[in-house]
C-alpha cells in the first residue's frame, strides 16, 4: 500500500506526520512525505521516504500558491493508494489527484485553520482557504483534528465527525538530559523552558520577558523560530536579559527533550487571540509532561482543563507580566509543591502519550486500509 502524506512544513521538525508514517509503516505502508526544506540540518527516517522542495519565497500568498501548484504536479505524475493531506494548506491538490484517481483521501487539520490570529484581517486570503474549506471539507470522508473542542467546530459548521487524535508526546524515557554547562545556566537557578516551530505574535513570549525582569534566580531557555523572533531578540536586549535567557535555533525533537528535561518548569502562554488559539492543545503541552515537569500556562480552556485534572501545574490568571511573574515564583519557592506537580507531570504522560494515541490513529488507518479494495 503506497501513502502520500503532504505537509507545507519541514518534515524535519513536524511530530504529527513523522509519528503518523510511523503508523502507516507498522500497518505495511510504503511512505512518502512531500514538504518543504526549511531546516537546515539534514534528514532522514527509515519510516518513510521524503521529498523537501526549496523555495526562495516562504511567505505570502504567492509561496502558498507556488507551493500547491508544484505539490499537485508531483501528485499527478506518481501513484498512490492513500492521501494524507496535512492542514488546509495542502488540501486542495490532494482533493483533486485522489479524485482523479478515484482513491481515499484523509485530511488532518492540525488546527482550525481558518481561525488563526491575523487571517481574517487578511480578507484576500481568509476568502481564499475559507472557499476552499467550504467545498471540499463536507465531501470528506476521512478526516482527523487534534482535540475535541476543534473537531466539535468543523462538526457545527460542515456536519462532519473527524476522529480526535492528540499530538501527544512519545515517551522521553532514556533521553539524557542536558548539563546545565552546555547551557551557560548556573546550578541553583531556577529553570524555564518555552520551546516551539511557532514562536509567533500572540504566544506570550514579551509578556514573559517582562516577567523575568521581575523575578530573580531565574534562567529562561527559548528554543524554536517563527515570526517574532527577531522582536524576541531585541527585548532580550533591550531589557538586559541576555545573561538570563538563553535562545536555542529549532531543533530535532528528541535534541530538544534533552534541554526540556533539565528544567523544572514549562511555558504554555498562548493567547486568546482567536479562536483557534483559544481552542488549540499545543504540542509543547505534552513535550513537558513527557519530561515530567510542570506546566506554567495561560487560561485557555483546552489546557486548563488538563492542568487541573492532573495538577501538573499552574494557570496564570492573565497572560501580564505580573501574573506570569507570580505563577513562576509559586513554583521557584516552593520546592515541595513543584515536586509534587512533576509527580503529576510524569502521572499525566502515562495517560496523554503517543503510545496510547497511536493505538487509535492505527485502528484508524487499518479501517481505511481494509476499505481500500471497495473504495
């Protein structure tokens, strides 16, 4: 059985489509990933087989365009048996060649697409996706989201049912961690981590920086890219925080589980700024619980919600620099009830993991295998 699975990322640093190859390889698939080359280091999986197209433009709507256009001639000179298009933004060439082909098509929104901060503003373009949502999302028969919040959205609005399959963790059980030398961190400060591909306006990251100004015997280690990280950079700078905060370059995700294991706490801080953030159940959600240590988060509702259950952490009552300074200094001076929160932390992962997710996404991808020769 021949899979295809599209994605407008790098392959190299996107979780999801790498742990689903993995499935669709246990299942006997043969796996190509077709994306684009961001990162800079290298790659390669024994899962999959993948093609990562360069481009000179990486933004804007003539890069989605240029993007979509030379996925849908890829797609039409190769045969496959299955169609994984990954977001919105691969959707349509997939549509088109399984149509064509007369083959299934799976898509798996790994957010309410339409619904991220800023599109809307952007009329040409939130037109654009919208249509196209519009006409293909109620004919799919295949689809999958990241949490129930956002597949109940698509169920309101397109009266279809997509299976909820968590990007949660893979275990971090013999990864070793980082030593704190390696990071520049002194031995008794306290340490943070906010790590991510997105590291976006709305994330919280200016309001932390304003909060480490009003917190000591902190470290603060940001690891990822994305749009406001040269504004990340100049706030460091420009608040006298370099000595404080170390930044780290995107990075391969069990390299990355290396520094966040040798923290004591994880940053969360995505804001209300629409409704897709509002609803979203970040990745870095479930890095942290795989590395056993607590959540300091913003109040949304997707987030708090397992916070609570587990108490693995605590919710900041805004994202403002004061509140977050006073979510993290319940954690640095109370080194019991941190204690207690990793505790929970690593009592969290055991439920919210890959290994248990997969078991779904599996029976998932048996059940569209099995129909394949009726389809």
């Amino acid at each position: 059985m021949r899979v295809v699975s599209s994605i407008i990322n790098d392959i190299s640093t996107d979780q999801r489509v790498m742990k689903q190859a993995a499935v669709l390889r246990s299942l006997g698939c043969s796996v190509t990933v077709v994306c684009r080359r961001k990162a800079d280091f290298n790659f390669a999986s024994d899962d999959f087989r993948a093609y990562r197209f360069r481009f000179y433009i990486n933004r804007g709507p003539l890069f989605y365009f240029i993007f979509n256009i030379r996925l849908l001639i890829f797609l039409l000179f190769k045969r496959y048996d299955i169609y994984v298009a990954n977001d919105l933004d691969t959707l349509l060439p997939n549509y088109i060649v399984s149509r064509l082909r007369r083959k299934p098509l799976v898509y798996d929104s790994h957010e309410y697409f339409t619904g991220q901060y800023g599109l809307q503003e952007r009329r040409f373009s939130y037109n654009t996706w919208k249509k196209i949502e519009r006409c293909i999302v109620p004919r799919l028969r295949y689809m999958i989201t990241v949490s129930d919040s956002i597949a109940e959205l698509y169920n309101a609005e397109y009266g279809v049912s997509p299976e909820v399959i968590r990007n949660a963790a893979y275990s971090s059980s013999g990864i070793v961690p980082a030593r704190l030398e390696e990071i520049g961190i002194k031995n008794n400060d306290f340490r943070l981590i906010i790590q991510g591909a997105g590291l976006n306006p709305g994330r919280g990251v200016p309001e932390l920086l304003d909060a480490m100004k009003l917190v000591s015997g902190v470290h603060l280690i940001i690891i990822g890219s994305g749009d406001a990280l040269s504004t990340i950079k100049m706030k460091i700078s420009s608040l006298g925080l370099n000595e404080r905060v170390t930044l780290i370059s995107q990075l391969p995700w069990r390299e990355m589980m290396r520094y966040t294991i040798a923290c004591d706490a994880g940053i969360s801080l995505d804001k209300d700024t629409c409704i897709n953030q509002k609803l979203s159940l970040p990745n870095k959600l479930f890095d942290y619980l795989s590395a056993g240590i607590p959540v300091i988060a913003s109040p949304l509702p997707e987030v708090s919600k397992i916070i609570h259950e587990f108490n693995c952490g605590v919710v900041a009552e805004a994202v403002t620099p004061e509140c977050i300074s006073k979510a993290i200094i319940k954690l640095r001076d109370n080194k019991e009830l941190t204690a207690g929160m990793k505790e929970s932390a690593k009592t969290a992962s055991k439920v919210l993991n890959w290994e248990r997710e997969s078991i779904r996404e599996t029976a998932f991808f048996r059940k569209i295998i099995d129909e394949y020769r009726n389809f």
